[in-house]
C-alpha cells in the first residue's frame, strides 16, 4: 500500500481513492490533512506506461502529477 501525505496539518484521516466521487477505505489511500471536498481527486492511468504497468498518477489541484505504484 503507498500513502501520500497531504498539504496541511489538520486532520488525519485516510481515505482510498476509488474514482473522482468515492472515497473508502483501504487500496490507494493517503492522509487528507485537510478537510476540504477530495472530489477533485483521481487516479488516471498514464499511456506512456506499459500496458501490464499498474503505474498511475495523482493529479492535484496544483497540477502537479507524483506517480502511484500499485
């Protein structure tokens, strides 16, 4: 299991990212360290990884993308 950790120091509750409206517990989970709406979160496979790859990456609100291996 990869944890992310999030951007601020509020809370720490775990939440697994299903798809962009769903969030339980536990496969790719990280600490939502604040509490605002997760909705914009989800989790996009990438083309430029291999097929059989079960690489994906996170795209946050800041535009950046931390790849996720699973």
């Amino acid at each position: 299991m990869l944890t992310m950790r999030g951007m601020c120091c509020t809370d720490n509750a775990v939440y697994s990212i299903i798809d962009t409206t769903t969030l339980v517990k536990p496969d790719v989970s990280f600490d939502a360290t604040d509490s605002q709406d997760l909705s914009f979160y989800s989790v996009e496979k990438q083309n430029h990884y291999p097929r059989n790859s079960s690489a994906y990456t996170l795209p946050l609100a800041n535009h950046l993308n931390l790849p996720l291996l699973i």
